[in-house]
C-alpha cells in the first residue's frame, strides 16, 4: 500500500509513520490549517499595534491628554486593548502594550506609559 503525502498527492518514501514527502510540504500544509486562527489573530495584533502606535504619537513624554475625536481621526478603536488596571481610588486604565489612556471626560483621555514594560 503505497502512502500519498497530505499536501502534495505524492508518494512517499521512507518511515512508515511519515505523512509528508518533505519539510516543504508539511509546513504548507500546517499552515493551510491553521490559517483561519493565523488571520484572526493577525487581525486583532494588527489593531493592537496601530492603538498602540496612535497612543504613542500622542504621548511624546511620560504624560499627556488627547481628545477622543483626535484619537478617533487616526484610527484609534477603544474595543481593542491588551489589558486594564484599576487603582485603589477606582480609576481605569486601559493599556495597548505599554501605552494606556485613562478617560478624563467624555472626550478627554490622559494617555501613560507604564513604566515597568520600558525598564
């Protein structure tokens, strides 16, 4: 019984536990199925990043305050961010990465580093 390679349709040579003719044809063949997961969190890294980017523009220091429609004209998506801290006093921060914004008002957000990601 001869064994077909899964990726290219070839007949495969050697162990006969191998499922591939070569590294070449395993490789594209893991990454035809896993690139559903692959995009999808490529996507969301791809926004992460561009928060991130927007956030960092903004915040040339250690501190500053930026409107929301400022940060709504580059781009800035508010429902992607890598995690949240809650002071003791009760006020959010959102982090992109080492940059977070903290909603002043309604359209104010002060924008941080968080300082332990730098050092």
């Amino acid at each position: 019984m001869d064994r077909i390679c899964k990726d290219c349709g070839k007949t495969i040579i050697g162990r006969t536990d191998k499922k591939f003719c070569d590294d070449a044809c395993r490789n594209s063949f893991n990454n035809k199925e896993n690139s559903e997961i692959n995009n999808y969190v490529r996507n969301i890294n791809r926004i992460l990043r561009k928060n991130r980017k927007i956030l960092n523009y903004f915040n040339q220091g250690s501190r500053s305050v930026a409107h929301k429609d400022d940060l709504l004209k580059k781009g800035f998506d508010f429902n992607y961010f890598t995690n949240i801290y809650r002071t003791k006093s009760g006020k959010t921060y959102f982090y992109c990465y080492d940059q977070g914004y903290l909603s002043l008002d309604n359209q104010r957000y002060s924008i941080v580093v968080k300082k332990e990601y730098v050092d």
